[in-house]
C-alpha cells in the first residue's frame, strides 16, 4: 500500500536530542514530529522545514494506549515507517511517581509494542534511556525478566513497581525497564526485519540541563561533570550521532542493544571519584 510512498521517520519528543536524531536520520524522508504540546512539536517542524525536511507535526500522549495507536495509524498511512525514534519522557524533578511510571515505563513499552506492528523491513528503532537504569542496584532474574516481558497492560501492577519511595527510584525502574524491553521486543522487531536498540545517555545540554546547571542544584552536577573521566557534559549532536550509526546499515548486526554514553560518569560512580553520590541516598544525581 506504501510502496510509492516516502519512507517515514517517527520522532516522539521534539526536545533537543531527538531533533539531532531526526536530523541525521530524516533526509528524504517523511519526518514526523510528535509531542505531547502541539506548539513544540510545530516549532520543531518548523525549523525541520525551513531546512528542507518534509515534516507532519502531531500530538501524542504517552501515558495513553489509544493515542500511541493513533500516532503509529497515521504514519503508516504517510508511508512505509523506517524509523522510529522515542526521546519522550518526564523526569524526577518533573513528575510525581505514578506519572514517570505510567510515562517513562508504560509509555515507551507501548510504543515498542505498537510499532513493532508496522516497521517496516530493514527499518530500526531507538530509545532514549538514562545513564540513571545503570545505577539501578541489581534486580533479580525474576524481576529483570518480569520488566521484559509483562505484558504491557499489567507491567504497572508488579510488585516492585508498587510503593516506589522516591520520583528517582521510579526514574531508575523506568530506565531499566526501557532497555529490557528493547531487549525483548527486538526479537519481535526481528521478525519484521526490522532492528532495535536503546541509548543511556548522560548529562547532555539541552535547555533543561541548562536550567539545572544553572539552578539550586548546579553546583552539585558542575562538581559531578568535572569529576567524570570526561571531564564535561555531551551534546545533542554526540547522540545524534550514534543513533545515526545505530540505524544506518552499517549497524544491521546490531539489536537488543543499550548503549551508555555519559563520559564514564556511571564508571565512576561505582568505582570512582563519584563514589560520594552512592552515599548521598541519591542526592546530587541527575537525569537532565
């Protein structure tokens, strides 16, 4: 039905990493910017445009089942989806618990799940993680295989998704479920031809990593960044570079994969100078 059709690019989330994605992936493409405010996605598409992309502006909610299906409906009837990348998300310091739950975890299961309906064959999909699911203590087998594969309407009602004490122990749950679901849903994406990884970054500057640099907090993350074996915070571009990699076919031997990029902070917060932060009960840890 989309054979003459151009193939389609879905981003969800139209902040800072995602439009870097969208950027390197989309060219001769249909893009399709999808938000949950319509004015940030038609602001994204608008600069899509002005540089020569071909772009349809949408809204979508995550946290809803229904409008995922919609999203996905409307791209498949634009043509054939190739790509599809997921850098929607609330944070700790955005959102109370049940809504990172119902977002970060539910939600993006829900796209892999959708989407994984209409790839297309030879298409690829990424995931927007956290470097905050790799300083997740260990969970069980049990659990691990219990955030993979759940089925997606009863993956809220785990026991250890239930009493959650803080909005960063959600957070973490969320980002370590993210990357067992790409790890399970890559089989069913295989099956279409299709291919699917997660990236973990970490600090990157984006407008709200700026705010939090910048705000009561900032000293606390400036410490952190110069303490990584980095020595600084990454940019857009740098992820948008490696989800290009990912999805190109110079990676097709590549699915089910996460990929941590925070400049070794997550290295040393375990075995290094950010030790402290493990102390600190989670204070000074950051998602931006």
């Amino acid at each position: 039905m989309n054979e003459n059709k151009n193939e389609v690019i879905v981003l969800i989330g139209a902040g800072s990493i995602g439009q870097a994605i969208a950027r390197r992936v989309g060219a001769g493409r249909h893009v399709v910017i999808a938000d949950l405010r319509r004015e940030n996605a038609e602001a994204a598409a608008r600069i899509f445009e002005d540089a020569g992309f071909t772009v349809t502006a949408t809204t979508v909610d995550i946290a809803s089942r229904q409008s995922i299906v919609e999203l996905a409906r409307l791209a498949d009837n634009l043509g054939p989806v190739h790509g599809v990348v997921n850098a929607a998300g609330v944070s700790p310091s955005q959102a109370t618990v049940e809504a990172i739950l119902k977002v970060d975890l539910y939600g993006t299961a829900v796209i892999l799940e959708e989407f994984g309906k209409i790839i297309a064959r030879g298409g690829s999909g990424i995931v927007i993680s956290s470097q905050s699911g790799h300083r997740l203590g260990p969970l069980s087998i049990e659990e691990n295989d219990l955030l993979a594969t759940t089925p997606t309407e009863n993956l809220l009602q785990l026991p250890l998704l239930q009493n959650v004490a803080s909005t960063l122990r959600a957070y973490q749950l969320s980002k370590r479920c993210n990357v067992l679901r790409v790890a399970a849903e890559c089989v069913n994406w295989g099956r279409r031809g299709a291919r699917l990884n997660a990236i973990s970054p970490g600090i990157i500057i984006t407008p709200l990593a700026n705010d939090e640099l910048r705000g009561p907090r900032g000293e606390g993350y400036r410490t952190m960044l110069a303490n990584c074996p980095a020595k600084r915070a990454g940019t857009p571009d740098e992820v948008g570079d490696l989800a290009a990699f990912l999805m190109s076919d110079k990676a097709q031997f590549i699915t089910g994969s996460d990929f941590l990029m925070d400049g070794g902070a997550t290295a040393s917060y375990w075995y290094g100078d950010l030790q402290y932060l493990r102390r600190q009960s989670g204070q000074g840890d950051t998602n931006v």
